[in-house]
C-alpha cells in the first residue's frame, strides 16, 4: 500500500489461505504434504491435539483463478483468496488416507500453544467484486495432488537409497 499510495504504483493485495496442490515440498511442514508424505511411506498421519481444529484449504487452481481476476480488476484493497470450506484436521487426515489407500493409522501429538483452532477466509468480497469462488473441492484437489506426491516420495526413497 506504502509503493501505491506514494509512487501510485498499480498494485493488488491478496490473502492467501492454505493453499496445496502438485509441486509442494515434502518437509516444508504443511499439514497436506505432511500427511501425504506419511500415508505414503505407511507410516501413521501425526494429529496434533484431538484434531478439531479446523483448516480450510484451497487448491493451487482455484488460487491461481482467484489472482488472475484479482489482476485483472481495479481494486487496490486486500481480497482475500482461499476456500471457505472448512474441515477438522482429523477429517482431512481421513481425506488423505482415504484418497491414498494407506492402511496407516493415525497419531496423536500435544496440539502446539500457538497452533490456531479456526482458518476460515470470508471470500465475500472476492465473490461479489471478482466473481470468484473456489471450485475444487479437498477430495478432488487431493485426489489432482497424489501422482505428484507418490512421485515425490518414489523420488525420496531413491535418493535414500543411493546414499
């Protein structure tokens, strides 16, 4: 805003929630890689606390969409771009197992001080001013997400096993 408003810069503000999708990096720490990663290599998924805490998650598509139409428009205030749907980490862990076909079971850690009990975007002004909403939803995006991540764990365990 500070580049807009003193050198009139055209520039766009988006809010990113929880983005996932192909091209993620396996220990980058993000709860869809990380259970992805897990189920994959059968080893149990790690829940932090009872897993109630919600999570909504958006795949890389939609947010792409979202920025393209933010691009293109002339707002100059922060929209955000996410997917207001929203799951329990527990539920999403069952999502992944699910679309992965692991057998791996499920692991409960100590839920982290800092760790947030909520993420939900409110997309109302993406949906009024750019039409905008997202249209995966977290079955489909993982299911789109999963050749990319076997081939990433194949590709993990090789080089594991070069070494």
């Amino acid at each position: 805003m500070a580049a807009h408003r003193y050198w009139k810069v055209d520039s766009r503000i988006v809010r990113i929630f929880n983005t996932y999708g192909p091209r993620m990096q396996l220990n980058d720490g993000r709860v869809i890689p990380n259970f992805m990663k897990q189920a994959l290599r059968g080893e149990p998924l790690t829940v932090y606390g009872d897993g109630s805490q919600t999570r909504s998650f958006c795949y890389v598509s939609d947010e792409v969409d979202g920025f393209l139409r933010l691009m293109g428009s002339s707002e100059i205030l922060p929209v955000n771009i996410g997917n207001p749907s929203e799951f329990t980490i527990l539920e999403c862990a069952q999502q992944v197992l699910k679309v992965t076909g692991s057998s791996s079971g499920i692991k409960y850690e100590p839920l982290p001080q800092d760790d947030p009990k909520q993420r939900r975007p409110d997309i109302t002004k993406a949906r009024q001013l750019l039409r905008w909403e997202p249209r995966i939803d977290l079955e489909a995006g993982l299911k789109l997400s999963l050749p990319y991540f076997q081939q990433a764990v194949a590709r993990e365990k090789a080089s594991v096993q070069t070494v």
